[in-house]
C-alpha cells in the first residue's frame, strides 16, 4: 500500500493561500485531510460491499462485521 503524502511545500503550491500558516498548522491540516478522506473510503467500502474490512469479511467472525 503506498503512503506517500503531500509535502508542506507541494500544500504551499496548490494553496498559496495558507502561506500565513505555520509548517505545523499545514501539516495538522493535512493529517486531518487524509483522515477525512480515510473515513470517506471506508463509509463508500461499506456501502459499496457491506463490510468494513477492506477484504471482505474475515472468516474469524463468521461472517459478522465487527470493525
């Protein structure tokens, strides 16, 4: 799976916007930002499969979903 993130600069570039906020307010923001889209993912998986495991329902639950 890859993680790669955004750099502070890369957020700088897109968003000149935010140049009055600090490297640690940006990266906060950030974090935060790929939190919600994580969220975003799983609620859509859900919907999109009816579980929340990512790989289909583990064999260890019987079938029950208990993330």
């Amino acid at each position: 799976m890859m993680s790669a993130k955004l750099t502070i600069e890369q957020i700088r570039k897109i968003s000149p916007e935010l140049s009055f906020l600090s490297d640690q307010e940006i990266e906060g923001i950030r974090n935060e930002l790929y939190e919600m889209a994580q969220l975003a993912f799983e609620v859509w998986w859900h919907r999109k499969s009816g579980s929340k495991n990512p790989t289909g329902s583990s064999p260890l639950t019987n079938n029950r979903d208990t993330i």
